[in-house]
C-alpha cells in the first residue's frame, strides 16, 4: 500500500453552485433566473423538476456549514447568484441578496473555512437574457460591473475569486443544443460570439476584481478542458497522446478557450476554420481577455482514451473506444481517472499557468440509505480515491497543484437531469425535511484532509 502524502499548504475542499443549491427562487427581492425560467419551461426538465426549493441551502446554510466543519473541509467553493444581488442585471443593488452571502461568508470563516468565490455558474439575469443575454457584449460590461460590486462588498473576508465556471457549457449547451438555459439553438456566429463575450466578461472580471479589491487576493477561473488518456503506457501511445493534444490548441474544447486566455488570440487553424463565422472581436478586447490570472482551475470528470498508429511511416493518432462493460458513472460518464494527471500535464506544458487547482472532482451514482440509515457510496470512495492519486503524480513533475476540491458538497438539482443524479458527499432526502446524512465518501474523505494523504 502506497501513501501519498500532500504538500503541507495543499488545500481541501468541496464545491456547490447557487441555483443547484440555495433554492428560495424569489425570496428577499430576487430577480428571475435564466434557469428559474428554463426549469419552469415544460419539457426541459427531467419530471418537470425546478430549483425553487433544491436543498434550500438558503434557509439551511448554518446546518450545512457544520457539516462542512465536520468533514474538515479547509475551503468550500461557493457561486454567487447574479440576480440576487441584481435582480436586473444591473442598476440598483439588491441589499438582501449581500445580506445572505455576509452571512454564509462569516459564518464559514468563524468556523475557519476559507471561502473560494466563483462568480457566475451559470444563472445569469433573466432581464438581461431579455436584451440578448450572452449574444450582446453589454452582458460582459454587466458582469464586470456586477464583479465590482460584490469584491467592493466581500473583498475584505474573500480572498480567493474564480470569474466563471465551465464557459463552454453556458455557451453551447446554453445558445448551440439548447439543453441547458436559456434553451436556445443559435447559428455557429452567434455561438462564437457568444464564447468570446462570456471571454471578455472572465477578463472584465479579472480587472474588476483586482481594481476593487480590498486585500491581496488571487483570481482565476474554472474551467472543464477536454481530457485524454492514452490507451496504453507504450512509447506510440503517448506519443500519439502528446500529438492530440498539440491538435487540441486548436479545438473548441481547449485551444478555442485556452489560447485567447492565455496568449490572447484565436488558434490561427481555428480562426480560419470557422470562416466568416468568426466573433466580431477588437485588440482591446483581446488584450481584455488575456489579463493574467493567477491559477487555472481544472474541473475533472472523464476523458478519451488516445492510441497511435503509423499510416505511411508517420505516426498518427485516433479515439479509441473504450472496451464493453467499461466502469461508468450514472451520467454514462466512463471513469477512467488518468485524465486528472495527463489533462493537468498537458495544460503545463503548453501554457505559463503559475498555480492550479482541482475545481470540480466527482461522480454521480445510484445512491441509497441503507438499513442503517447510512449511505455505503463505495463505488465513489474508489473513484475519489485514484482521481486523488493521479493528482499527486504531478508533484512528481514540479506542477504547483494547490488543492482540490470534490463536486460535490452535497445531492443537488443536477440541471436538465433534476433531482435524479447524485454527486454529493452529502445525501440529501428531499422527501424527508431535505435531512442531510454524511455518506461513506465524507468519512473517507476527513480521513484523508486529517492525514493530508491517500492511502491506496
């Protein structure tokens, strides 16, 4: 059995976002959602479930926080809803909605866990979708102005910030197949456009946040980059791994994201790609959107296996498939959690990232209360487990990985999927009072923050 011991500092964490969570849709003055209007749409939602009450974190936020404690959890990762602090997107502040977020902030800090702030997951303003949303660059203007107030307000207790979370997903699963809100089915322009606004908002709020803050603070995003694995550990496999990821700075999943951030500009094959469907863009803007940032956060679920082969005496690389009756989760994610250490290595090695962090980290399983009253999640245990142990090969290779945080805290509304699909550390019995039960992978897990390792 091997222990892999963390770096002394490493951080612990779990993470949870607004609109899966809190529920109290419209309490304390809050303004309508684009997914308070997307889970109210018939036909969107699984069983027509919405967010209204989730696991009303708003009203049960110093349970949850005790629960936190009790893991040892060092930081929680939290997202912020737009529309409670401006219900129109912009304009007049809404002081109930800070009201809230000062309480959960201090009560996580009197009991000494470090908030890490993500500013938008997701939940953008109806009001401003109303006036285009995304496919305007005023939204990214509204962001930036939305990021100053809250750092004004929160920058003396937060010193950590993320800009946003999975772009890509609010992008296109949002304006391309419209299976998350707002639903809608753009052409390839507009989704372009709307990939470099949500780019130029993360930039807006990099700036915003540094220029109002009241503490030395880091700021960064989290992002979800498309992961491979080679298929084998052979010399042609990981050749072949390296050779996709090269053509990755080119693909929507990475480079279309990764390259304007952090070189600013457009992958030039991609650019030239999309023809005349390229986002109407400036130099400021570029300039804008490649603002440094200080970490780079990884969210990590799945990834593709990579095998090489020669065609003319040239190696070449392809997707393999992975073999029948391959583990997977209940999202019909295959698990294979090599894609924690190669998608950070890749990501190293091709871009000058000072610091990252392990943002998201989870699985969704078919979790039941047992007898007992006790929930026995061994399968994610496992998971957890070898994802944690293929982050710690890093230190192997000098990457300065900072910590990682498991999604998710607790069984939330799993967006288009409701209720059905459970990530949490946390069971939460929605039928019985929203009662909260520390499942088998918290116990684990509180071994692993109190030993600072992981036994495998």
């Amino acid at each position: 059995m091997t222990n892999c011991k963390f770096p002394k500092k490493f951080i612990w964490g779990a993470a949870a976002a607004s609109y899966q969570i809190e529920g109290a849709w419209k309490a304390d003055g809050k303004g309508e959602s684009i997914w308070d209007r997307f889970s109210h749409t018939p036909g969107k939602i699984a069983r027509g479930e919405t967010g209204d009450v989730a696991c009303d974190h708003y009203h049960k936020y110093k349970e949850d926080v005790e629960l936190i404690k009790q893991i040892g959890l060092h930081a929680y990762r939290l997202s912020v809803s737009w529309p409670r602090i401006f219900p129109n997107g912009a304009g007049k502040v809404n002081p109930k909605g800070l009201d809230f977020y000062d309480r959960l902030i201090d009560e996580l800090l009197k009991n000494d866990i470090t908030p890490f702030v993500t500013l938008y997951h997701w939940d953008l303003p109806q009001k401003l979708e109303d006036k285009g949303g995304w496919r305007n660059k005023a939204t990214s203007y509204a962001f930036a102005d939305y990021a100053k107030e809250f750092t004004k307000h929160f920058s003396d207790r937060v010193t950590h910030w993320m800009t946003q979370n999975e772009m890509i997903c609010a992008s296109d699963a949002g304006y391309k197949k419209g299976s998350q809100a707002p639903g809608a089915k753009e052409d390839v322009k507009t989704v372009n456009q709307v990939r470099h606004n949500l780019m130029l908002a993360h930039g807006l709020g990099v700036l915003a946040i540094r220029a109002n803050t009241k503490k030395k603070c880091e700021v960064g995003l989290a992002h979800n980059s498309g992961l491979m694995i080679p298929k084998t550990k052979s010399k042609k496999d990981l050749a072949a791994l390296k050779l996709a990821y090269e053509d990755s700075r080119n693909w929507d999943s990475n480079g279309w994201w990764l390259e304007p951030i952090f070189n600013g500009s457009y992958p030039t094959q991609a650019w030239e790609n999309y023809g005349k469907n390229v986002p109407a863009i400036t130099p400021k803007e570029m300039k804008i959107i490649s603002t440094p940032i200080d970490f780079y956060g990884l969210n990590v679920y799945f990834g593709e296996l990579v095998e090489g082969f020669y065609k003319d005496g040239k190696l070449n690389y392809r997707e393999a498939p992975y073999p029948k009756n391959h583990p997977k989760t209940s999202m019909d994610w295959d698990i294979n959690t090599e894609c924690t250490y190669y998608g950070i290595k890749f990501i190293s090695e091709n871009y000058k990232v000072k610091k990252f962090y392990i943002t998201e980290n989870g699985a969704a399983f078919n979790d039941v209360v047992s007898k007992d009253g006790r929930v026995h999640d061994k399968v994610r245990v496992k998971f957890l487990k070898s994802h944690v142990a293929s982050a710690h090969r890093l230190f192997k290779d000098g990457i300065n990985l900072a910590g990682y945080f498991v999604w998710s805290l607790m069984d939330n509304y799993e967006w288009a999927f409701g209720y059905d699909k459970r990530f949490g550390l946390i069971y939460v019995d929605y039928k019985n009072n929203q009662k909260r039960i520390l499942k088998d992978s918290a116990l684990w897990y509180k071994e692993v923050i109190k030993n600072n390792a992981v036994k495998i």
